[in-house]
C-alpha cells in the first residue's frame, strides 16, 4: 500500500510540474526570441517551482520501478498523470475537453485497472 501512496505521489508531482512549466510559457508565449524565452523561463517563479516538482516526481519514481514492476508502475504513471494532466488543464487553463477525450479516459481508467490487477 506505501508503494502506492509514493506512486500516487509521484504522479501528482509529475503533473504539477507539467501544469506549471505550461503557466511559465503561456506568460512568454509572446516573445518570439527563442534566447529571450530562455531567459525569461530560467527566472520564472512556475519554471523554477515545475523543475522542482519534477525532481520530486523523480525521486518518488525511482523509488517505485526499485519497488514495483515497470511493466506496472510505468502504464500507471503515464496514463492517470495524462488524465491529471487533461483534467487540470480544463479546470484551470481553460483548455477544451471533447467527447472522444472522455471516452478516451474511459479507455484508459479500463487499462489501469487490468494492468494493477
């Protein structure tokens, strides 16, 4: 049971990180040089807090694949952080979610539960 309560971690972690490095480039979306872009991205505050949480997405991971299956912690992993990641992005980015989009999660939801079985 820790193990999936790390694995959980490590998944929420994961898509933080994505969620905020997106927030840190929706803000230099408008500067079209791509040095200036670096620059503004190595010194915003959601850049610097999405690296960090990748780092402790890493560590929880690493952790996991020396405890668990990678043929089980890896699908688990990539897609319940897809569907975080989807679902974070309609609630706070305001990004659209279509049907097949839902049918999708279903798909996946399905796939999760046989490969943890």
């Amino acid at each position: 049971m820790k193990n999936y309560f790390i694995l959980s971690c490590a998944i929420a972690c994961n898509a933080v990180a994505n969620i905020l490095i997106k927030v840190a480039m929706m803000k230099l979306s408008k500067t079209s040089n791509i040095i200036e872009m670096i620059k503004g991205a190595v010194l915003s505050p959601s850049m610097i807090a999405g690296i960090s949480f990748f780092m402790i997405a890493l560590g929880g991971y690493s952790y996991i694949l020396s405890k668990l299956n990678l043929s089980i912690a890896y699908p688990i992993m990539t897609s319940v952080g897809y569907m975080i990641v989807i679902a974070a992005s309609w609630l706070f980015l305001h990004e659209t979610i279509t049907w097949m989009q839902i049918a999708g999660f279903i798909l996946i939801l399905s796939g999760v539960w046989c490969v943890a079985q």
